[in-house]
C-alpha cells in the first residue's frame, strides 16, 4: 500500500490575509494615520490590523510601537462638557 502524504492546504482568504498583513507590516511607523485609514477599509483590514499578533510582530520590524494620532481633550463647563481632538501627528491630511 502506497502511503500518500497530503498537503496542507491554505485558504485563499488566509492566503490575502497573509499578504495584506505583510503589506501593513511596512507602513511607515511615523504616521500611524496610514494604520488607522487601512483598517476603515473594510471589515477584514480591520481585523488583520487589531490583531494582536499583528502588533507584536509590526512593534519588532519596525523596533517601536505606532505613535499616537492624539488625544481627546474635554473641557467642562457650568451646563455640559465638550470633548475636542488634539492632533500629536506631525503629518498633514492630503487632499
């Protein structure tokens, strides 16, 4: 009897995932506003890119983790508080 081996077989779907995700790994670490325009794509970017392991392996190519696109700040007053993003990129939108 002649013993056949087979071979795993990988999904096309995990096959893009795994492009893509190689694809995102390069994206420039010093504008994370790419990172957050990637994943509101669609569902699978998003997913691809709230990955933990993403993260992880994103944080050792490039040595450091994304910078921060900013912060919101609230100011309360008397009747109701107001929230406004602050901006810490140094890039600019195009457009």
């Amino acid at each position: 009897m002649i013993s056949v081996r087979r071979s795993r077989r990988i999904s096309p779907l995990a096959l893009v995932d795994d492009a893509m995700s190689e694809i995102f790994m390069r994206l420039p670490p010093d504008n994370p506003r790419s990172l957050v325009c990637a994943a509101a794509v669609c569902k699978n970017f998003r997913r691809i890119l709230s990955d933990a392991a993403f993260a992880r392996d994103y944080c050792k190519f490039h040595g450091a983790p994304p910078g921060m696109l900013g912060f919101l700040h609230t100011s309360c007053y008397v009747e109701h508080c107001v929230s406004h993003f602050v901006s810490t990129s140094s890039s600019t939108p195009s457009g």
